[in-house]
C-alpha cells in the first residue's frame, strides 16, 4: 500500500487549485462574454414565443372593451366596475406571466454573464493595487538601503558597490589605431554593443539603435545625440505642463516599443522644491555604446559606431506618487 499516495492527491489537488485561482479572471471574463452571447440568442429565440402572447393579449383585452360597450348599451347586461377591474388585471397578469416564462432564461444567462465580467475585473483589480503596492514598498526599501550606504560609505563607493566597474568609453578610431590600443590596454574593457544592457545602468536602462528605434535613427552620431537631447527638452516641457509623465510615453517620444513597468512607473512634477521622490526632471542619461566594427578594410578610416542607451532616472509608481495631496496636479508655467 502506497501510504504516500494521499499526500501527493492532495499536493495535485492543491496545485490545481492554485493553477485555476491563477486562470480565475480570464475564466470569468471569456465565460461571461459566452454568457452573455447565449443571453442574446435566447432572447431572440424567446421574442418570437413572446410575439404569440403578445397577439392573446390583444385578443382578450379586444373582448373585455367588447364586453363593456355591450354592458354599457344594454342595462340588462350586469357587468360591474369590479369585474371589469378583474378581467384587465387577469389579462394583464397572464401576459406578464407568459413573458416572464419565455424570457426568464435570457434574463438569468444576462445577470450571470455580467456578474462573470464584473467579478474578473474585479480580481484583476485587486492584483493590479497589490502589484503596485508591493512594487511601491520594494522601491522605497531600496532607496533608504541606498541612502543608509551613501552615508555609511559615500556616494562614490555607493554607487561603485551598486554598478560595477564603469567601462570605459573611447574616442572614435580606425581599426588601427584600435588594435594599437588594445596591445596597449590589454585588460581594457571596452562597451562594444552586445545587446546586452552594462551592469552599471538603473533597471529601466535601455539601448537606442537601429534595431530598437529604426524609425528615428539616423546612423549619424552627432545628429543622434542631438535629436535625443532634444526630445529629452521637449519631456521635460510636457511634465511641467502636465505635472506627471509615464515612462511609457517617453519611449512613444524616442520611437521605441512600449515596456511593461513603463505602464506603472515615470516621473511627477511639483515646481516648489519639496519633491522628496524626485528632482522635477526627466533625464535621460543619454551615454555613448560602442557598436564592435566588425570586418573594417584596413586602408579605410574606419570609425566606431555609436549607439546610445537610454538610462532614464524615473521617481517611481505613477498610481502612488500622483494621489498624495503634496503631489501638484499641474506643474505650473514651462518657465518655473
């Protein structure tokens, strides 16, 4: 007898359980929507029944207005206010009655498909403000970690200690004058673009270049660098109007792909020097990344290329940092 097999059902049964806690809202939301499109179709099935009762309906009260003009022309006739009172209500019970069996069916699958919808939302809510709670309380540990470091060790080994040995950035060069740099400098490590983002860089960190901005880029350095430092003016132009700025509209600005914490995440501005979160200003931290050269002939001045990364020094949540009352809804004048 296998006396383990219990606690592996249960151990399955609670690991469905969780999957299924997990795939609650789309559930709910992909079932309401099938709830309420068989709500649709019975109510259309249901309007064809219901033109049947509503034809009986017209009949009798036909013949209950028949039935006092009779009375009302032959006094023989007992037909009493009381029992024409009666006979209107009975029609009138027996078409809402009938209408009610026909639609009862499309009126419970409507109430149940938007209560599915609403529930999903719901938890998807839920989860959202608690995500943004526990992204919130993570970013101001981190940076009273960080200012506790500053004071203990000092901005400069603080920051050594949280990015690494900076690599150092070269002056454009042919192959040449590269390689002779290189027998000079041989435990130099150089930022030759990779893909991958430099230990040094924050955690929204990323590269502009052909591939992740090819509608904007230029191939030109200084034209490039230029047009960055002109969209971050323009940025920050747009936060002190607007007084709050999403990460994610900074990457429309620069022509690159949306983020997922660029959703959440971005910059507030105040205008009277009190803002404890931030500095009222976007910057970019637009730096040089060396591109490897790749095959250059040799009697051809070749120089490195440059792409740039994106190092943007965001304040953090958006959803927290707008609702506080010391947090301005307009930034006021550009020229604050």
């Amino acid at each position: 007898m296998n006396l383990h097999l219990p606690a592996k059902l249960v151990f399955a049964a609670n690991r469905s359980k969780l999957l299924l806690v997990k795939a609650s809202p789309k559930l709910l939301m992909v079932g309401g929507l099938l709830t309420l499109g068989a709500c649709v179709v019975t109510a259309c099935r249901a309007t064809i029944k219901a033109q049947d009762i509503l034809e009986e309906a017209a009949e009798n009260k036909a013949k209950c207005e028949k039935a006092e003009e009779m009375a009302d022309a032959d006094p023989t006739i007992i037909y009493t206010q009381a029992d024409r009172k009666a006979d209107r209500f009975e029609v009138g019970r027996r078409l809402v009655v009938g209408l009610a069996k026909v639609y009862w069916p499309s009126v419970v699958l409507g109430l149940a498909g938007v209560a599915m919808v609403a529930g999903g939302n719901s938890i998807l809510t839920k989860r959202h403000v608690a995500t943004m709670a526990a992204l919130s309380a993570t970013e101001k540990a981190f940076s009273e970690y960080r200012a506790k470091m500053k004071q203990a060790l000092g901005a400069d080994i603080e920051r050594g200690i949280l990015m690494g040995e900076k690599a150092k950035a070269l002056p454009p060069m042919n192959k040449e004058e590269l390689a002779e740099y290189l027998k000079e400098h041989p435990d130099e490590r150089l930022t030759f673009n990779d893909g991958r983002i430099p230990p040094w860089c924050g955690p929204y960190a990323r590269i502009w270049s052909r591939e992740s901005a090819p509608r904007a880029y230029n191939g030109i350095k200084d034209m490039d660098r230029f047009w960055l430092a002109t969209k971050e003016s323009i940025l920050n132009h747009k936060l002190r109007m607007r007084g709050h700025m999403f990460l994610n509209e900074v990457w429309d600005e620069l022509c690159m792909e949306r983020t997922t914490n660029g959703q959440a995440v971005g910059w507030i501005y105040k205008g009277d020097g009190t803002n404890t979160d931030g500095d009222d200003l976007i910057k970019l931290n637009i730096e040089a990344f060396w591109s490897d050269p790749g095959p250059v002939d040799i009697d051809t001045e070749v120089y490195l290329h440059e792409d740039f990364i994106i190092d943007p020094n965001c304040d953090g949540v958006i959803w927290d940092l707008i609702d506080r009352p010391d947090v301005r809804k307009w930034g006021g004048p550009i020229n604050n």
